[in-house]
C-alpha cells in the first residue's frame, strides 16, 4: 500500500510539474508572438466597427444581417478609398511641405532656445529621445514617436477585420470551446459585455476624432498655417490615443509656427488648447451616452506599459485593450470570484 501512494505522489508531482512547464512554455510563446496577438485584437477592433455600423443598418432598412454587414464593409472601405481619391494627392503634396519644413522649424526652435540658454538642455532631450537605450520613459517617447509606420500590418488588420465581421458566431464558438462545458456560458456572458463596451467607446471616440479634426484644421487654416489639412488629419487621428495623441499632434504645429515667429506660436498653442478644452468640458459631455467610465490613472498608466511592453501598436491599441480588460476583471474576478457586486462599463448605455 505504501509503494502504491509513493508511486500515486511522484505521478501527481511529475503531473505538476509538466503543468508549470507547460503554462511556462505558453507564456513565453504568447511574448514571441505578442506583436501578432496585438494584431488579432486589431482586427477585432476593425470587425466591431464594421458590425456595429452594420446593425445600424439592418435596423434603418430591415435587411438580413448578413447583408448589412456587407453593406457596412463596403460603405465603410468605399469611403476611405473614395476619400484617399479625392484628397490623397493634396495630402501627400502638404505631407511633403512638411517633411521638408519641420527639419528647419526644429534648427529654428533649437535657436531660439539657445538664445535663452537653454540649448544644451534641448539637445540632450532630442538624444535621450532618439537613444535606443536609456530609461523606460524615453523608450516609450521614441515610441509613440515613431507611429504612422507599418502600413502592411495595417493592411492585414483590415483583411483580418473583414473575416471575423462576416462571420463572428464561427469564431467564437471555436474559442468557447476550448474553455471547460460550465463556464462557456460565463464566458459568452463576458465577451458580449466586453463587445458593447468596446462599441460604446469607439462610437463616442470617433465622434470626438471628426470634431478636434476639422475644428485644428479649420483653426490653423485661420491663422495661415501651412499644411493645415494635414495638420488637422494628424489631429483628429491621433485623438485615438488618450493624453498622449493629442501632444503629438501638438509638436509638429507648434514647430512650424515657431519658424514663422513667437506671435505665430502663440496663438497656435492656444488653438490647440482652446480645441482640447471644447473637447473636454462640451463636447465629452454631449457623447457621455458613449462613454465608457475609465479610471483615468488607470488608462495613463496603460499607455504607458503597453508602449513599453508591446511598442507602437501598443500605444495605439492601449486605449481598448483597456477598456476589454476592465470589464473582464469585473466581470470575471470581482463579480465571478469575489463575488462583489459592481457596475459593467457600458452595461446601462448605448
């Protein structure tokens, strides 16, 4: 009997011990292939939008869903497209003026700071941004700094988008099934609550990107800018990232303007502060319906990891990643596990 439990305990231990090396394995095949997984939850993204628009449509024309999921993807890409047509060589004709005008804004600005006595200290902030090494803080500055590249992943996002629109019962029975029989039905539960946050925000999000959009470019075009179109695109595409976006779409503006003379700065600056306040105090308040409540610590120092963990798509994808993770913890630990009654973001909008 005492060989028999001997033998029982070294087959539990060894059992443990595959299990941990097993979870080990996984975690450090997911860190290789993090960049991809920030991919697929780009897709997801894409496909909520397209579905989302389309269920939009089937209630205003009464089609089948199927059909008006395709009718969304199209209308949705034909737009873009469409758009690139009608204004993408003005843009990339004012995307030139500006590549070759900020490099002399920079040296201008670099001057200008010299004759304060305060050049050293500008340049040994340029460097520690451009340094691959240093402190995490600079990592993640050239980080976000470098967004705009990698147009094949974005490609890739769309196309991925699209499948999973056209067909998202087939994926997420596949998914659900990998999870054990008494908990797919939680798990079905989670996902649909962290679907409609997701919608909510992004509906709200993409009404605040049109709005800081044509009100930056219309402001700058005002104030004789150059290059206010794409100034104002930069605007409004960047407003996707929270506290960070809107910093970065600031520097450039206030570059060219410092080129032209402290007067041209001055009120630049105070555009960009007048449009970030309407945003703040009026506009957020008229797309509260869509908003989803946030911790705001909580979403800075997301940005902030996720830059430094996953890079530049993580920058980009901070925001709903977190928005998706804050639900699945309440929904999944503090209600599930701790059994503590709380309020779902979304669950009570839209």
């Amino acid at each position: 009997m005492a060989r028999k439990a001997d033998e029982s305990g070294d087959r539990q231990f060894v059992r443990r011990v595959l299990i941990v090396l097993g979870l080990g394995a996984l975690f450090i095949l997911a860190w290789q292939l993090r960049t991809l997984l920030l991919m697929f939850f780009g897709a997801i993204v894409v496909a909520t939008v397209f579905r989302a628009f389309g269920d939009r449509l089937e209630k205003a024309i009464g089609c089948r869903n199927g059909i008006a999921v395709a009718l969304s993807i199209t209308t949705i890409l034909g737009l873009a497209v469409g758009l690139i047509a009608l204004f993408g060589s003005h843009v990339a004709e004012q995307v030139e003026i500006l590549r070759r005008t900020l490099p002399v804004a920079w040296h201008a600005f670099e001057a200008r700071m010299g004759d304060l006595g305060l050049g050293d200290q500008i340049k040994h902030i340029a460097q520690s941004i451009r340094a691959p090494g240093g402190s995490s803080l600079s990592a993640f500055a050239g980080t976000v700094l470098s967004i705009g590249s990698g147009i094949a992943d974005v490609l890739v996002v769309i196309v991925a988008g699209v499948f999973l629109a056209t067909q998202p019962r087939f994926y997420l029975t596949g998914a659900v099934k990998l999870i054990p029989p008494a908990k797919r039905n939680l798990a079905l539960e989670a996902v649909s609550e962290s679907e409609n946050a997701l919608r909510l925000w992004l509906r709200g999000q993409l009404i605040a990107m049109v709005v800081v959009g044509l009100l930056t470019g219309l402001g700058l075009w005002a104030l004789g800018m150059p290059s206010a179109f794409v100034l104002g695109l930069m605007a409004g595409v960047l407003e996707f990232i929270p506290f960070i976006g809107p910093i970065l779409s600031m520097i450039p503006a206030i570059l060219l303007a410092l080129a032209v003379g402290p007067d041209q700065a001055f009120w630049v600056l105070l555009l960009y502060f007048a449009v970030q306040q309407f945003e703040g105090y009026i506009l957020t308040p008229l797309v509260q319906q869509y908003a989803v409540d946030l911790p705001g610590v909580i979403l800075l120092f997301a940005l902030i990891a996720f830059g430094i963990l996953f890079g530049t798509l993580g920058v980009i994808l901070a925001a709903p990643l977190t928005v998706v993770a804050y639900v699945l913890v309440k929904r999944l630990y503090v209600i599930e596990v701790l059994h503590t009654p709380t309020p779902i973001p979304g669950e009570t909008k839209g």
